[in-house]
C-alpha cells in the first residue's frame, strides 16, 4: 500500500502547528511533511512524532523571508551565504527528526537573468547534495506551476533535469507534485513513468482549485493504482488547500484504503 504523508502547512489550518501532529495521526496519516520546522525546536517536534508514532517524511530547506515574499532562495543571485547556512540548519533539524529528504525551492529571483539563476542554482544544489549525502539525507528539487507562483524559476521537469545534468551528483533527485505537473504538462502518468528513476517524493492535490482529490479533474483513483503498479516506494504527500474541514474532506484517502484492503 501507498504511504500517506499530511502536509501540515495546508492541512488543519485551524490548530497550532503541534497540535495539527495530533490530527494527522487520528485521521490516519502515518507521515508528514511541511514548509519547514524552523519555527520550533526539533526536541518539540520529536516529542509530538513520537507521541502519535509518525515519521517525519519531508521538509524544505529555509526558504528565505516567506512572509516578505520570497519563495525560496536557491536561485537568488547573493544569497548563497544564507542558502548554506540554511543547509547546515537542515541537516541539524533533519538529524534530530529522523528526516531523510529535504526539499529545495527554486524561489523567484526578481532582477535577475535566467542564466545567472541557472548557475546560481546550480552552484547551490552542488555545495548543498555531497554534504546532505554525507548525513544520509537526500536532497530533491520540486517544480512549481507559474500560475500560482509566478515567476517561479524552475517551473518544469524539463529544466529541472537540465539542472540534475548540470550538477551531476547522485543525490539529487526530483519532488513530482501531480497538481502542478497538471498545471503544466499533463499526461501524468506517462509523464511520472518517464521520471520515475529519478523521483523520491509525490504530492497530490486536485486541479482547479487545488483542493483534495476528488473535487476536480485529476483521476486520483488510477494514479494511486498505477502508483501501486508501478512499485513506487515513496512518500504521497496530501498538499492541498481543504475545500471545507481537513478531516471532513479526507473521502478520498478512506476509499482509496477501501480499495487497497
């Protein structure tokens, strides 16, 4: 069966962010995952893990001034102290954790050519994977659709490739979000066949509205089998914005262990 992990920046938006630990593990999530834990100590969050017997599946590198804006700083142009220091953060926390993938966003870099946020991309994923390999972690890089952060540098799984080619290390590996792979490709699962190598993470949720699957025109029922089919071992990551409750909403994981049992 596919694991499930809650992502708990979306998910429960109405608890305090130890508390929405609680809620993912009664509502029968064994994972989670979120923009970061940077906020709490890791001591804090180990003891709610432990307490609801859920693993940590995922979080991002620090992404820069989230309120402020920004959306990551891998492809800032003069960040890149801030990039590795949030790199030796990530390890400390993903240690602590039990965390094995971290996540990097692109983010949008205003001001900058295309090239010279390619290069400091590139530059940052290179200093960043033999030092997170090194503490057994590894690192991916996600696309992110431009309708719903526009400007997002890496946008598609075509430049994200280009940019694994261009670091050329081992542990670099791809986040493959089926919302906005839907947003901007389509042909999920041929696509997601064709990455598979290379993919460590999934995430879900429907299109439009970006809500949980089943509320639009993502054929959710034949990606978790063709998920099963195919033998992917990852993570399935629920990010999505709940139409109504959190747990009210939660039809479509209860059908799809309906259809696994």
């Amino acid at each position: 069966m596919l694991r499930f992990s809650a992502n708990l920046s979306m998910l429960y938006p109405e608890l305090t962010f130890l508390d929405r630990f609680d809620a993912a593990a009664r509502d029968g999530f064994t994972g989670v995952e979120y923009l970061g834990p940077y906020s709490e100590t890791p001591e804090a969050i180990t003891e709610r893990l432990q307490k609801n017997n859920l693993t940590q599946a995922l979080f991002n590198l620090p992404s820069g001034d989230w309120a402020g804006g920004e959306r990551g700083i891998g492809a800032l142009p003069g960040r890149e102290a801030d990039f590795r220091r949030g790199v030796t953060e990530a390890i400390r926390y993903a240690t602590v954790l039990g965390c094995t993938q971290v996540n990097c966003l692109a983010g949008i870099p205003k001001g900058a050519t295309p090239e010279a946020a390619e290069a400091t991309l590139v530059a940052n994923l290179s200093y960043a994977a033999p030092r997170l390999a090194h503490a057994g972690i590894r690192l991916l890089l996600e696309p992110i659709n431009p309708f719903d952060i526009p400007g997002f540098f890496v946008n598609s799984s075509t430049l994200a490739l280009r940019i694994f080619d261009r670091v050329n290390n081992d542990n670099l590996f791809l986040q493959y979000d089926f919302y906005h792979m839907q947003r901007v490709q389509g042909e999920l699962i041929a696509t997601f066949k064709a990455l598979m190598p290379r993919i460590a993470h999934v995430q879900v949720a429907d299109n439009p509205g970006r809500n949980e699957p089943g509320t639009g025109e993502i054929n959710y029922p034949f990606i978790f089998a063709e998920l099963e089919r195919l033998g992917y071992d990852g993570w399935v990551g629920a990010e999505y914005k709940p139409s109504s409750s959190t747990s009210g909403g939660l039809g479509w994981l209860k059908s799809y262990r309906g259809a696994a049992a």
